[in-house]
C-alpha cells in the first residue's frame, strides 16, 4: 500500500488531503484527544495491543479517532504516518510497523533522557539511557526545551518543541481530600504505604494532588491550572530530574519524608492546602502552565505544520 | 515529458543496483531533467541507503503534471494510478505468477518492460495480455568496478570464477561437476567460487565423495573459496573465465562487467544478446520438485537449467585459448553495443 502513498505524495495537487495516522497509544488519551480535536485528518488507534486497551475513555471518544484489528487490512487506501509516545515497546513497535509500510515515524517525548522514561515514584527503571537514546523519529516533537536537550539525534532527525496544550480548567466541587491519577492501580498506592481512606481518585473531592509519576503530564497541568496546589513524593535526585525546576521555584511542593509518614491523618490534606496557599504555590502554578503550555490554535498549526512535513517527506531508512 | 519513477534504488544489493543504472540512464536519456522526480521503495529492511548528485533532487521535486509512472520492482507491489498519462512496470520475475490479482493488476499497467525474452515469456505465460517491453539486458554503470586486494595464491593459473551457493539453483553441482570432470590437479587451473554459504566448504568435499572419481581428495582441481560475493569485481580484473550458468539466468551486472573487462563469459544459452558467440552453454527446461509453501509465486518452478556435459566441454574450449584474442575484440565491442542498445530502449520505453 505505501507505493500509493508515495505516488500520492509526488503529485502536486494532493497538498491539502486528509492525512491517516496511526498512533500508538501509552496512556496519553488526553493528549491524543487534544490532536483529535485539532486537527482535521484521520487518526487511528489498535483496538488493543498484548491484550491491553490502547483508548481509556469512550465517553470522550472524538469523531476522527477510528479503530483497527490489522495494519494489513483497513478500509482506506492506505496510512501516512505514525506516531508513538516516549522510547519504550510502544516505540518498537512504532518503529517496526514504519520500517514495514515505509511510512515516516514522529515521536513525542515528555521525558527527559535522564530520567528516560516515565514511570512512578519507587518504580524500577526498566530502560538505559544508551538503549533509549538510540531510537528515534523522523520527528522528535518535545514538551520543553529541557526534554529538547537532553536528547542527541543523528542527522537526519527534527527536534522541535511543541508545547502541550493548556488544559481544560476543572471547578472542584467538593474539595475533601488528596487526589491521585485515577488510572494508578490500588494495589500500587498500598505498596507505597498509602492509606486509602486519605486517597480519592475522584477529581471533584481534590483538595491537593499528590503526582506520583516522575514527568510533566497532563493531569499534573490540569490541576495547576485548576487551582489544586500539587504535592511530590521524595523521589530520587535524578529521578525527579524533569520535576526539579517546579520543586525549586515553589511551583510544587516536595514531601520531606516516607509517604506514609507524612500522610497519616484527615488534618494533613489541609495543612498542606493552607501551606500552600500561605507560600503562594497556586499562583506560581498557574502562571507556569500559561508560560509553558500554548494556546489550541497555536497547538494545531504546529502539529499540522510537521504533520505535512512528515508525510511529504520521502521515507528513508537511518533517521 | 514529465517522469515520476519509483523503485529501489537507494538499497545496495542487486535490486538496488539495477534500479540505480536505470535511473541513471533515465536521466542520461531526458531532454529536460527538471521533468524528472523520483522516490524510493525498500524491500530489504537492512540495507543502508545510499545516494548522491542529483538525485536528490528529483527526489524533493513535486510532479505538477503527471505524464509518465515508472515503477520498478515486484509484481504484488506495483499498483496501477489514472492521475498519470502512461504506466509503465519495470519487474523482473523467476516463475509463472498464478496469483490471478497480481496478473490483473499487471494487465492495467499501459506496458510492462522485464530485461529478458525469458521473462517476457514467463509473464505471458502466466496470462498477462498488456504490452510486454524486453530490455534484453540489465542497465549497468560499466565504469564502477572497484575491487580490493584479494590474497590469493593462483601463480600463472588460468582462472575461473563464479558467485554460487550450497542452494541447487546456483548451479553449484552442474558447476563442480563440469570442473571436476574437466580438469585434475595436474592442469594449471583454478576456480574462484565468490559465495557467502559458510558450508561450501564441506558441501564440496561432500560432492567428491559422491563423485568418487580420484583415491586421493589431493588429486581433485583447485578450487578457491572467497566468503563474499561482493569481491567478485576482483575477478573481473585479474581471473579469466566468468561462468553465468545459474538457472534462469539472466544477462546481470556481473555479466555486463565480465565482458566490459574483456572476460571470456560461458553463459546460458537463454541469454540471446551475443551475436555468433561460442560459449554459450546448452540449457533445458525442468520442473523443480521442490515447490513449497515459500515459493513465493506459488506455482511449479520451472527452471533453464545447463547441461553439465556442454558446461564441461566449454570450460576446456575456453581453457585451451580456443579463440580468445578474437573474442577479446568482439566481447569489448560487445559490451559497448550491449550498454547502447539499453539507452536506446529506455528512450523508445519513455517516448512511445
């Protein structure tokens, strides 16, 4: 199927057609919804892959995000391009249906090559960053500029920075206790030494939001730009490498000690608001999530921007 | 006329190879070379790509008025587009195709060009009813061979030499055979078998047992062993007696370069672009018995396949001198007359 595409591509007048990308998902359904809504082409999830579920969230579900069983049996002529989250399985396999249908990769990266990839508080790292440092895309599309640096390419790869877009604000209707990713299993907050009677997984009941993931992800931005002040455990020093200039600038506030020693009574979710409140913090988030994310509009003529680049470009193999 | 051509050309194994001359001689041919755009397909997921000069021009460049579609490369993958005045398939095949979609889609193509009769033959064997163009010969750019030194101790031997594998359709048995029941250790010979198959070694001694024709293994010909088809061009320079009797061979770039370098060529008979020419090797048709799931034609292979009786009788013609210095001067012209007759093709394909 990708000689239709190439030959599609030659041809002069084909500038403005509907793109069919294919994404391979790792959680990232905000973000992805975010493209979706944006952008007017066509955009593809598997079903599931190992097993897995690639879309969390049918009741968000936009109108051009589509399914399919099989690369090698879709309805449409054929697939542009692909696009993948971080440098772990989903990559590889991004990578491999690429190289496959010859169509371009672009790559999206949140995490630093620090700390490699994203993972929560006390998880193991699974990658190196020799091993990781190594896979890339046609295009490298990065959160920040400090994401942007720490990674080095071969020449024949694009590092640009597309800001995500600013999220959605959330009004907290009933602010009782502290609030973690509803996606995180419970089996996980246990193992950490977490009390469940202190946890709500309901964003309605967040008085503060205890981020346990090592990057700067959506729901992290969707609370400082709700007014929820944010709370990190104490990771290790290059484990919050990516979080570091928040905790420094009072943006977030880091727990001094062992999760379980910290919260350990209903009083210590409003002590930490009012701590909170008292230095500032709200404030300072919301202000860093309007000078680090960027309007939609801009957001779409990015990403539309290097998603007619990427198709338009010829697929070579060695980037 | 506007040219969009698509085939392998940045790989660097044969496919790559071919597709790249004939690039080359698309431009060479083009009255306007800002009419020309080309892309790239891969088929071998392991080849680095190469490119260089203009070509990474036409690359970049847009096709604003499709005239002519060229594209190169296997059946399945060629896929007919009306935005363009004239399709052309440029493939090369070994077997019947019975896949009946793939014959369909070849049938739509305005013409179809393959680079032997023998291929021509196999497509319309195979029920494809559209124009069928014959190259007659591979493109190849003659002036690139370059070689390494190879440490090979062959004194004043008179040398064959050949690209095989373990694998039958390299006619490696018809080929030890042949040498084998030509010469002995006592004539002042060698062969020079370029292979990447690291079990040739015992996969010869294997063949002299079976033949069993000397007590002693020492009393067998030389034959010399270099791990990688790629240093062939080596031969080209400094070795003497190019064998091309594969089956189903085809007039292909070592060919080419082999007369180019003035080599005496013992070839397939199928090979019908020597005039009067005395080394060509008796050949017959046979239904391989090995068709399996992996034929990736599905279908019986029917081989060309050369007679070890004729191959031996033109390894000691050769061997002899029989008419060499007279060949020398018709082999060079000969290639020259070849690489013309290409270019000329590819002007008629473009034009008509």
């Amino acid at each position: 199927m990708y000689i239709e595409k190439i030959i599609e591509n030659a041809i002069a007048d084909n500038l403005d057609r509907r793109l069919n990308i294919l994404i391979i998902n790792e959680y990232e359904d905000e973000y992805v919804n975010s493209l979706c809504s944006t952008l007017n082409h066509n955009f593809y999830l598997f079903n599931n892959l190992d097993g897995n579920p690639q879309w969390f969230n049918p009741q968000i579900k936009p109108y051009n995000l589509n399914f399919i069983k099989d690369i090698n049996n879709i309805e449409f002529k054929f697939l542009d391009l692909i696009l993948t989250f971080r440098r772990s399985e989903s990559y590889d396999l991004a990578k491999k249906i690429s190289m496959q249908l010859n169509i371009n990769l672009i790559c999206i990266d949140d995490c630093s090559s620090t700390i490699c990839h994203r993972r929560l508080f006390k998880t193991p790292k699974q990658l190196s960053t020799e091993q990781c440092i190594k896979k890339h895309g046609l295009i490298n599309i990065h959160h920040n500029n400090l994401v942007m640096k720490s990674w080095t390419y071969g020449e024949e790869s694009i590092n640009m920075i597309i800001p995500p877009p600013i999220p959605q604000r959330i009004d907290v209707k009933n602010p009782l206790s502290i609030f973690v990713d509803p996606k995180i299993p419970d089996s996980y907050l246990l193992s950490i030494g977490l009390n469940k009677e202190f946890i709500t997984k309901d964003i309605n009941q967040a008085m503060i939001y205890l981020h346990l993931f090592n990057n700067i992800d959506h729901l992290l931005l969707t609370c400082m730009n709700s007014s929820i002040p944010v709370i990190i455990p104490n990771f290790s020093k290059e484990d919050f490498f990516d979080l570091e200039y928040l905790l420094k600038n009072g943006i977030i506030i880091g727990l001094p000690d062992e999760l379980p020693n910290v919260i350990k009574d209903y009083d210590t979710c409003k002590h930490i608001y009012e701590l909170a409140i008292q230095k500032n913090v709200v404030e300072r988030a919301k202000h860093f999530v309007n000078s680090y994310c960027c309007e939609t509009n801009t957001f779409a003529k990015l990403w539309e921007n290097t998603l007619r680049y990427a198709s338009e470009t010829n697929y070579i193999r060695g980037y | 006329m506007s040219v969009l051509y698509i085939g392998p050309y940045r790989q660097t194994d044969s496919w790559g190879k071919i597709s790249k001359a004939f690039l080359d001689t698309l431009v060479f041919c083009s009255k306007d070379k800002k009419e020309i755009s080309c892309r790239n397909i891969w088929y071998n997921h392991s080849i680095d790509s190469i490119i260089n000069g203009e070509i990474f021009t036409f690359e970049k460049r847009k096709v604003s008025n499709p005239e002519i579609l060229i594209q190169h490369g296997i059946p399945n993958n060629l896929v007919y587009n009306g935005k363009f005045k004239k399709n052309i398939a440029i493939t090369s095949v070994e077997h019947n195709i019975k896949n009946t979609g793939w014959v369909t889609s070849l049938n739509l193509f305005d013409t179809i060009a393959v680079f032997s009769e023998h291929e021509k033959q196999i497509l319309r064997d195979s029920g494809v009813k559209t124009e069928i163009f014959n190259f007659d010969t591979y493109p190849v750019g003659l002036t690139n061979i370059q070689h390494k030194n190879l440490d090979i101790q062959l004194k004043d031997k008179k040398t064959f030499y050949t690209a095989v594998s373990t694998k039958n359709s390299s006619s490696v048995n018809q080929i030890l055979s042949a040498y084998y029941s030509t010469f002995t250790s006592l004539d002042n010979v060698a062969l020079i078998l370029y292979s990447k198959d690291k079990d040739l070694a015992s996969y010869i001694n294997d063949f002299k047992e079976k033949m069993n024709l000397y007590s002693s293994k020492k009393l067998y010909p030389m034959i010399v062993i270099i791990p990688s088809e790629n240093e062939i061009d080596w031969s080209h320079k400094f070795s003497d007696f190019y064998i091309n009797v594969s089956f189903n061979s085809k007039p292909d770039i070592n060919f080419l370069k082999s007369l180019h370098q003035n080599k005496i060529c013992l070839c397939l008979d199928n090979i019908k672009v020597l005039d009067d020419y005395d080394y060509y090797v008796k050949s017959y048709y046979e239904l391989s018995v090995n068709n399996n799931e992996s034929n990736f034609y599905k279908h019986d292979n029917y081989f060309t396949i050369p007679s070890s009786a004729d191959l031996s009788k033109k390894m000691k013609m050769a061997f002899d001198g029989y008419r060499i210095k007279e060949n020398k001067s018709l082999l060079s012209d000969c290639s020259l007359k070849i690489h013309k007759s290409f270019i000329d093709k590819v002007e008629k394909l473009i034009c008509t």
